[in-house]
C-alpha cells in the first residue's frame, strides 16, 4: 500500500478507537450500563497505544491514553473563578429542612409551588471544570471560593471526567462538581502504604484533597479517583430551566451526575427521600455526609438569588456523625516509630458505620485524661468520615464501683525507658532509642518498599531480630549472615540464602531511598528525594545548614529545622557512619549526570538580574554540573555570578577575593555559550 494511504488508515482506525474507548466510557461512568468486559476494555485501551506508538503523530491531549499523567509541575497556578465557588448552608433535622422550604415559598411569594431535586452530598473536594467547544480546557479547585489551584493536570487522569464532551455541547461550559475517593480505592491505597510503612489515609476526604495536591500527575493516575457533576456556572450556547434537565442534558454530554438524585413534588417527598438514605448510608462505596435539596427551577432560583456565603435555593441536610455505645474492656498503650505513646481503647466489640469495631484512640493522654475514660466505662464512640473510630466521652452513670483513673505512664511500657513530654506537642514519648518497639517500626520502615526494600524483611522477621537482640540498629542489618538468618524460626536455607540477596542489593539503593528510610521526621519518600536531588550526596546533606535547606524550593522551616536536628544527633551520625562502613551507597546519581562534572564541589552564589538565566535555571544548570548554589557569600564560597545590580554580594566577595564572573563566563565555565 502506497505510505499516504497506510498513514490515513492509521489516523482513521485511531478516530474511532477514540470514539469507541469514549463511548464505553459513558457508558461505564455515566451510565453505570457497561456492554463490555474490562478485559476487553483494556485491549482497546492497549490497541490504541500501539498505534500512537507506532503514530505518535496522532496523539492528541484528549487521546484516552493521555490518562496517565504527564510532566510533574513546579507549582499550582493560581486562577479566578468567574462564578465563586459559594458554600452552602447546613440543616440537621426535619424542621429545619420545613423552615428552609417556608423561606424559599416566602421568597417567591406564596402562589407558586417550588419543587426539588435531592442529591447525595458526597464527601470529596469541590472542582469547576471548564470546557470550550466540548473540550476540556480547565479545572480548578474551590480555594477560597474566589481563588483556587489550576490543577487541569491532575483532575486529566481521571477517568469519569471526560476529556471531551459528546453530543452537541454547548460552546462555553463551567461545571461544578465533587472529586472523590471510593472505599474500595482507598483500602487499596492503605494497603499499599502499610507494606511501604507510610502513614496511612484517614479519610476519604483528606485522601482526595492530598491528591488533588500532588504536584506529579502521573501519581494522581495511580490514586484512581472519581467524579461526579451537580451544577452549571457558565454556560453559553445552551438554555436549560430545571436542574432536572440540567442533570440529563450533563449525562448526554457524559458527565456523570449523582445516580440517586431525586425529583420531588413538595418537601413532605423531599423529607422521606433523606430519611430514607440515612439508614442505608453505608451500603454505598463511598463516604456520604447528607443530602443537598436543590430548588428544580432555574426561574425560581434566578428570583432567589444568593447571599454572600450560599445560594438561597439550595440547602445541606447532614446526618448525624454515627455513635454507638460499648464498653471498655482495657487501655493498652501503643509505641511509634518516633517514640509517641498513644492510648488505645480495646472495647466490646460493636457494629458502626457498617463495620465491626472493638478498638478506638484516644489520641494522646491530654484527651484520656479530659474526657476521663477509665477501665470497665460504658462509652460512646464515633465514625465522622474517619477510618479509625474516636472515643467521643464516657457515660458517668453507667461507671462500675471501683473504676480508677488509667495512669499515665512514667515509663515506655515497651522498654522501661523514661517516657518525656513533646515540648511543642502533647504527646508523651519514648526517649530510648534502642526502645524495641520503636526499633521494631523503625526497622520495618527502613527495610520497607519505599525505602531501602529488602524483601522478605517483614514484621515477623524483625520481631525475631529484635527480641534475639540480633539488630539494635538499622546498621546491624548489614552484619547479618547466612548461618545467622537460617537459624532464625520459618527460615530455611533457600530463605535465608534469598534475604541474603536482598540485603546485599540494598546497599545500593539510591541516597534518596536511604534518606527516606532514616525516618527523619518531616521527611517522607518526596522530601528524600528532593534533598538527594540537590545535595547529591550525604556528606554534603549532613554539613547544610538550616538557611542552606531552606533555600531549596518546596522545603520549608519545619524539615529544615528537623533534618538539622537529626544529623545534629550523635547517635544519628553513628548510625551514618556505620551504614557507610558497610559499604551502604551514599550517593544519588544526578538526573542529567552524564561524564565530567565540571562545577564538582564548586560552590557558587547568584546575586543580580540576569540576561539568559532565570534564577532557578541557573541554580539547576550549577546543580547538573556537580555544583552547589548557596544565598550567602561566606569565605567557602567558589564564585560568584554578578547579573545587572548585584548589590552587596558581589562587593563582600570582592573583599574576600573570590572570584566574581560575568554572565558570559559563567556561561563559558559551563560551556553553554556558542
Ligand atoms: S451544590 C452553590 N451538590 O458540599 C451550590 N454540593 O457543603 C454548590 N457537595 O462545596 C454546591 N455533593 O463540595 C452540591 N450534590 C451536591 C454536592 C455538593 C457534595 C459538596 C460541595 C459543596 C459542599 C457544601
């Protein structure tokens, strides 16, 4: 076949595998009426990713494969909204949901009947989507009501948000909508963090808005959210005159909307459809925390109109948080990786929110000792969107003779150790390093996936370690040898020989993963990486001061100060030390690296308007290089680079004689001027 006529071919099949992969799409998300199996979903999906790879001239940014995410960004832009993002007033029970329906009827006088739509108030982020002749050109969250992050990126990979909208859209669209997080979606998720020893997600919501906040989109794929769409802002191009229809002509376009949404007569209809959803509330897959009532006529709720906090023809009626009652069989005290005792109740086990629960926290001792929970106590516990149940306060009539206070420990009732109050916080915490059961969480962490992972290195290898006094330290892991390990109990040869393998291995896991591992407080698996990006190196981590670590975009007082604290500690620095000895990699590759390092170990300070550069690009051209841009002139300084009005910098290096280049050559020393 002549090549045109294979290249026409090629752009055809594509325009409607798109179409196809877009319409069973809707028909999944919108619909909730799939024709085909996943599997068969998937190799559409994978048939069209074959072609563009073969094509790459027919990727366009609303293929379906552009879902995975693309380029991490720097930063959230920040945008308007045109229409602010308003929120809504709140009602808990049947009258107030009655005197909501009186002032709308006096709001638009007694003669005309208003009638509403009820929807589920999913509990997820706000989000305005906006789409110009059906495409989808942006997507912010609600911010301040005024002002939110361009997050267009990010709210891409989701796969219910259509990149395209279908049949006859109208040319301008803003619409509003929830993003959320399924609960199937988010044990996943804590699945996945428990292996890695990350802390885990409380909540729907919180997960949601953490990962609205990613600043890399191909993370957000990973998360798998979802959305749903509830209102118009702006639309141009199309004139709808009831939310109903509203509702109808979004799915047509196949935005999905709440698939429980009801249309009711009068508020009698509107109060039975809530009643009827608080007690089966939990049988969905999401979190929902009440009903929204929406007037159904866009006339009406034009008459309505808004105050400055909420819309007048809208309303939230919230469900209780739920509660229930049991008794408190004893306190037990758990120990952190950070040494942090938190109380835990062990109760009668009870069924709430769906689930059955026979443990909740009580956070800290402050909150036992004011909400005075003892031993044998009838309580109340609750489940408000949150994972783990809170003890909400003991009934004191149903308190037995003889109940006492649970004293609060003056020892770690893991190691004896001395226990200290947090001088910012309020918790209790352990100060013994050597505490086994911080040790145990330190150790599981160290070894975890998102740190050093050695596989097979698991809890119940390191309880063994540990109670053998084998390990006190992540350095001791490297001791270990074969005949060791193989004595241990359920270790074969052929285990031990493999874990072996694996801790070997280890020692050449990137700084990065090291660093994450050490469990510095305030420093997780992004943290790391950022810090081994830009120092390259441990040796040069451990000498930078707490301005130095402030300097680096996205770390702020609170890491800098705390990964100053850690290395300031001896014990920590021992720790370093011995890793080092056993040959444990301290080093992280440079991105760009690639042969000579000409700027190696060259520091370098920036001061004045440059020409070619922006700050940041020369701050990343020096840090390719293999040097290390600093904001203070001092006498380690190499050079200095002096741009139109340098200003004092440049005269301090003067008086210490260090070298003060032009931009041209400093673009000579880096070799970029031609
Ligand atoms: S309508 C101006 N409908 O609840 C009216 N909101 O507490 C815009 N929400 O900010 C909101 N489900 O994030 C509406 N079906 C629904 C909703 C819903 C959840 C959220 C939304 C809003 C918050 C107010």
């Amino acid at each position: 076949m002549h090549s045109k006529t294979i290249q026409q071919e090629a752009r055809r099949r594509h325009a409607s595998l798109c179409a196809e992969i877009e319409r069973h799409n809707r028909l999944y998300y919108v619909e909730a009426a799939p024709e085909i199996s996943d599997t068969d979903f998937d190799a559409l999906l994978r048939e069209l990713q074959e072609l563009e790879a073969e094509y790459p001239d027919l990727i366009t940014p609303d293929s379906p494969t552009q879902r995975v995410g693309g380029a991490p960004l720097e930063e959230f832009e920040t945008v308007e909204h045109a229409v602010p993002m308003l929120s809504i007033d709140n009602t808990y029970n049947e009258g107030e949901l009655r005197a909501f329906d009186e002032r709308v009827r006096r709001g638009l006088g007694r003669a005309e009947e208003p009638q509403y739509v009820v929807e589920l108030k999913i509990d997820g982020v706000a989000i305005s989507l906006s789409y110009e002749n059906g495409e989808l050109t942006r997507a912010a969250t609600r911010g301040d009501g005024y002002r939110g992050d361009n997050v267009t990126a990010n709210i891409r990979t989701i796969r219910s948000v259509p990149l395209k909208l279908g049949k006859k859209p109208p040319r301008i669209l803003e619409v509003r909508g929830e993003v959320y997080m399924r609960h199937q979606e988010l044990e996943r998720q804590n699945r996945l963090r428990e292996k890695a020893g990350d802390p885990l997600l409380a909540n729907p919501r919180n997960a949601t808005a953490g990962t609205l906040k990613l600043l890399d989109p191909k993370q957000v794929a990973r998360r798998r959210l979802d959305a749903v769409f509830y209102e118009v802002a702006t639309m141009e191009g199309v004139e709808l005159t009831t939310h109903w229809e509203t509702l109808a002509r979004l799915r047509e376009w196949g935005l999905p909307t709440c698939e429980q949404a009801q249309h009711c007569k009068n508020i009698k209809d509107v109060i039975a459809v809530c009643d009827s959803w608080e007690s089966c509330r939990n049988n969905l897959d999401f979190e929902m925390d009440g009903m929204v009532v929406k007037v159904d006529s866009a006339v009406q709720r034009r008459r309505l109109g808004a105050t400055s906090k909420a819309p007048r023809w809208v309303i939230a009626y919230k469900f209780p948080a739920q509660v229930a009652r049991t008794k408190v069989l004893r306190i037990t005290v758990q120990v952190g990786k950070s040494g942090a005792l938190t109380p835990v109740a062990e109760m009668e086990p009870v069924a709430l929110a769906g689930t059955k629960v026979k443990r909740a926290t009580l956070h800290n001792f402050e909150d036992l000792a004011k909400k005075d929970i003892q031993i044998g106590d009838t309580v109340e516990i609750q489940k408000a969107g949150e994972i783990i149940p809170q003890v909400l306060r003991h009934l004191p009539e149903f308190r037995p003779d003889g109940a006492k206070p649970f004293p609060i420990p003056k020892q770690c009732p893991e190691c004896g150790g001395e226990v200290h109050k947090d001088p910012e916080g309020v918790h209790l915490r352990c100060l013994n390093l050597s505490c086994p059961a911080q040790l145990k969480e330190r150790l599981e962490h160290f070894a975890g996936r998102a740190a050093m992972d050695i596989e097979g290195f698991g809890p119940a290898l390191v309880e063994q370690l540990v109670t053998r006094e084998l390990v006190k330290s992540p350095a001791d892991i490297y001791d270990l040898n074969e005949d060791v390990l193989s004595d241990l109990e359920r270790m074969g040869k052929k285990s031990a020989a493999n874990l072996m393998n694996a801790i070997n291995s280890s020692r050449n896991q990137p700084l990065r993963r090291l660093l994450h591992g050490l469990g510095i407080r305030h420093v997780g698996g992004h943290t790391a990486e950022i810090l081994a990006q830009y120092f390259g190196s441990m040796d040069r981590l451990m000498e930078a001061s707490v301005e130095e670590l402030q300097e680096i975009h996205e770390i702020g007082e609170t890491v800098a100060r705390s990964v100053r604290d850690f290395f300031d500690t001896d014990e920590n620095r021992t720790l370093v030390q011995r890793l080092q000895k056993r040959g444990v990699n301290m080093r992280e590759e440079s991105r760009a690296a690639t042969g000579a390092q000409p700027f190696d170990g060259k520091t370098f300070v920036v001061t004045g308007t440059l020409q070619r550069y922006s700050r940041d690009g020369i701050h990343a051209r020096i840090k390719e290089l293999g040097g290390r841009p600093t904001s203070s002139v001092t006498s380690k300084t190499d050079y200095v680079v002096a741009g139109e009005s340098p200003g004092s910098k440049r005269d301090k290096a003067r008086e210490l004689g260090i070298p003060v280049l032009t931009e041209d050559e400093f673009e000579k020393l880096a070799g970029d001027s031609r």
